[in-house]
C-alpha cells in the first residue's frame, strides 16, 4: 500500500466515520480520567489512520504493515503493562477499552495489538529473565518489532498439551524442531515466543529470532476472515536458539495459558466493540432508510432488533466492567474470563447478522462493516479456544467434572 493510495483513500472518507458508543446505563461514570482519556485517543486514531484504509485492507488481503508502529505510538501495545518496560501503566479496563476501539474497527487490527500486547509483550514481562525483558519490551511497546506467539500445531489446536516442537539441550544452545499452525503475525514479525516440549517433556517457552537458522515463516493464504490481519506458519527446521532464549521462569502448560487469560480477556471487550459498530450502523440506516412511506425504524420488527442488540450490547459491558475490576485486583479466575470471551462474541455475531439484515441488500456491501465483521468473527469465536472449549471450561468449573476427554 502506496503513501499515495493512503492519502487518497483518507480524502475519500472524510467524515464519514461516525461512530459513537452505545451508553444506555451511563457506564462512562464508572470510568475514570484515565480510561476515558485512552478510550478517547484510539478512538481519534481509528477514525484518522484506520477507519479509511481498513476496507481496502479487507478486501485486497492485505495486511498495512505500516500501521505498527502507529499503534505503538497510540498505546495499544501492552497499555496495561509497566512503563518500565515499554507498556503504558494503566490498568486492565484501559487495555479492554483499547481492543473495544480497535476491534470496533476491525477484529484483524485488534488481533495484531493483543498478540503484540497479551501474547508476545507480557509472557516475556511475567516469565523473562530481566536482559530479555530489557532487550525485547521497549521494542515491542513501540512497535519497532511486531511479535507472534506459537502454541498451536497442525495436530493440535485445542489441545495444546499434545504438542509434538520439541527441543534437546546441545551446550550453549538448544536445538528446536517443529512446527506451529495459525499464528497471527507470523509472516512480518520480527520474534516469536514459542512453546515447545523439554528433553524431560515438559512445556517451556522460547524467543526465537528471524534470522535464526533454519526458522522460516510462511504465510497462509485463502482465508474469508481477518482478511487485514497476517496469519502464517512456523516452521523449525533445527534452528539453535542460544539458552539465554528460553523464558526461565515458567514450565508446564500453565505458562501459555496464563498469556491466554489476558488475551482472552482483551477479546470481550473486542468482541463488543465490533458487535457496538454494527448497532451504530443499523440504529443509523433504520433512521435513515424509508420504506412504505416512513423510515424503517418506525416498524415494530426493526425495533425489535434493536432493542434486542442494546440489551445484550449493555449487559455484555457490564460483564467487561466488572471483570476488568477483578482483572486489576488479580482476581479474575479463568472460567469468568471464559464466560466473558465466549458470551459477547456470541453476541457480536448474532448483533453482525440482524444489523446485516437490517440494511437489506446494501448490507452485503464494503460500504457497511457488518460482513466483514461477520467473517472476522468466525475466527474470534474460534481462535483463544473454541466456543466449545469456553463452555467445558465452564462445565468443569460448575460441576468439578472434566469433560474434555
Ligand atoms: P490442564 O491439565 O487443565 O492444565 C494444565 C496446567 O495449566 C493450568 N491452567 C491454567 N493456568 C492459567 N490459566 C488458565 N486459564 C489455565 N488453565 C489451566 C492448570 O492449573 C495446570 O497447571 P499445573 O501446575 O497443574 O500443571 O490442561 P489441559 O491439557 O487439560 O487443557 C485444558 C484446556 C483444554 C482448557 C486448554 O488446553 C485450553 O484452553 N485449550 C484451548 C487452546 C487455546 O486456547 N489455544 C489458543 C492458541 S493462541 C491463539 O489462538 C491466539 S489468536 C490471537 C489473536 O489473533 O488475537
Ligand atoms: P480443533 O481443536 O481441531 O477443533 C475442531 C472442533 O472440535 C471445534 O469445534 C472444537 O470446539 C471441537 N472440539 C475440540 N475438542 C473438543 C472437546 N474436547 N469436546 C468437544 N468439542 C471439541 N494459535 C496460536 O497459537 N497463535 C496464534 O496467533 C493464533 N492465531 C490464529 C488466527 C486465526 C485467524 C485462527 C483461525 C486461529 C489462530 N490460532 C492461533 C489457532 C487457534 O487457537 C485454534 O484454531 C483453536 O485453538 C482451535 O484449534 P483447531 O483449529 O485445531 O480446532
């Protein structure tokens, strides 16, 4: 994408962003200076950079690498981080409502900042050693290095604990073989935490470099979703990755999932964000839009609608609020974020499809988000872990039975 082509297609959308959030309880009282003020300034920034691009982007497939460091100058690489080590040190609430406004955008966008944030930024805050979190995290948080996380396998999705990349001990190096499935990021990003088995079988994780020997990246193509973000492949052909690469302080599965608790979280308040964009343009088109004489919002079915998408838009924030409350006093457990992650993506898609159906035929089109958030969330309700895979998650927690296998 050309600085020309960008220019030409901000001029071209001028004003045409209208966005503004639904607020029917007044929660903005329950928000402080702090959120209000991040809210506000990715808000600015997606109607400026984003908004005008992210069509384009969508439909060519094409992911506008360019927009990296923009988003590391705009906070959303790991706001809820120390400042320290190049987060912005702000809470958990500040994170979400940082992913509600880029998801509102677009769920690619969002996927590139809580990977960079959640996935790659705070595995190395948590588990690194103080030189990797030195040399890697200001990198990160400005967006001079983009990040992938690599836990899925071809043979292993859901079940992660099957991992087969493994890596043996060879003196000042290991030696890693392998190769991860689906990983957002991969084929631009300058890093990747990997986690791979032990020599004793055990899960650890890895920095691995580009450039490593060995370490190749290939993109995956075809995809009908998150068409604006990059997804791709890892693949380890005995690449030597120096010891001082291996995260010391975490072993066992428990070391991606605790990164996955705080990625999944950043997803509700994602996943809402895109379900508010869709409310917002069909609250608008219902307005505007006249059919038998009088604007389609005045017929009861389309009330219906959209009194159905509010409830479930303001019960879905109230979820987010809370559970960012219980995130900052670290008490949020796993099967809350489940319940939070799996219950609004849900209900973004349903809010996609009534808000598509609202518009008619001109729902089918680029000049509304509905499809394209649509098709996004097939992959949000999917990647994180599966519907399916929240629900057991609650299941067990309910019951104390576990019924994965
Ligand atoms: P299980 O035996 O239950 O647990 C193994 C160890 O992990 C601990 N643990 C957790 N710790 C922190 N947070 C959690 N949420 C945890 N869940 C479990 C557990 O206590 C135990 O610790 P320890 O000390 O006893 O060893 O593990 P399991 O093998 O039975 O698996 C459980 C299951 C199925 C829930 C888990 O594997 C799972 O969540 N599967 C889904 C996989 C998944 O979500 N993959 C996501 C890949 S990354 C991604 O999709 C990024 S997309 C990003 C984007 O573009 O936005
Ligand atoms: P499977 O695990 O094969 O599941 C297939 C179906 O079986 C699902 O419906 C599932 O719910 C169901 N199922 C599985 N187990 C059970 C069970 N025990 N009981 C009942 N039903 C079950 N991964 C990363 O590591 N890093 C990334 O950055 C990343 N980015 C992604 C980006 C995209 C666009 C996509 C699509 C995926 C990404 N993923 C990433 C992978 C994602 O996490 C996996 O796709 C997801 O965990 C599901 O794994 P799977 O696709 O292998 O499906």
């Amino acid at each position: 994408m050309t600085q020309e082509q960008i220019d030409q297609l901000k001029a071209q959308h001028q004003g045409k962003d209208q966005f503004r959030h639904p607020d029917f309880y007044d929660l903005d009282d329950l928000l402080n200076d702090e959120h209000k003020m991040i809210r506000d300034a990715v808000r600015a920034y997606v109607k400026r950079e984003l908004s005008p691009i992210i069509e384009y982007c969508a439909e060519h497939n094409h992911f506008p690498q360019h927009i990296v460091r923009q988003l590391g100058e705009a906070g959303c690489f790991g706001p809820q981080l120390p400042l320290t080590y190049g987060g912005g040190g702000m809470d958990y609430i500040s994170y979400g409502l940082a992913m509600q406004e880029l998801e509102r955008c677009d769920s690619g966008i969002r996927s590139t900042a809580s990977v960079q944030g959640s996935l790659v930024m705070y595995p190395i805050y948590k588990f690194g050693s103080e030189e990797q979190k030195k040399k890697y995290l200001p990198k990160l948080g400005s967006g001079e290095y983009l990040g992938c996380f690599g836990l899925t396998e071809p043979d292993h999705g859901s079940n992660p604990s099957g991992m087969t990349t493994h890596f043996e001990q060879k003196g000042d190096h290991v030696v890693l073989n392998g190769a991860k499935m689906w990983i957002s990021n991969a084929p631009f990003a300058d890093i990747a935490v990997v986690w791979a088995k032990n020599p004793d079988g055990k899960v650890q994780g890895l920095i691995v470099e580009r450039g490593m020997e060995g370490f190749s990246t290939p993109e995956t193509h075809g995809k009908w979703s998150l068409r604006a973000s990059t997804t791709g492949e890892l693949v380890f052909d005995n690449v030597k990755v120096p010891v001082e690469n291996i995260l010391p302080n975490v072993i066992g599965l428990k070391g991606p999932l605790t990164c996955l608790n705080s990625a999944r979280y950043g997803i509700s308040w994602g996943a809402l964000g895109a379900a508010m964009d869709c409310y917002e343009a069909a609250r608008r088109y219902a307005s505007e839009r006249h059919q038998f004489g009088k604007p389609i919002g005045g017929f009861q079915l389309q009330q219906k609608k959209l009194a159905e998408m509010l409830t479930e838009i303001t019960k879905a924030q109230l979820v987010c609020w809370r559970l960012g409350n219980l995130m900052n006093e670290g008490k949020a457990t796993p099967a809350q974020i489940s319940l939070a992650k799996r219950n609004n993506v849900e209900i973004a898609m349903h809010i996609a499809r009534e808000a598509r159906q609202i518009h008619g035929g001109m729902g089918i089109t680029g000049e509304y988000p509905m499809m394209r958030h649509m098709m996004n969330l097939e992959s949000v309700v999917t990647y994180e872990g599966t519907h399916d895979i929240h629900l057991l998650i609650l299941g067990m927690d309910i019951t104390g039975e576990n019924a994965f296998d």
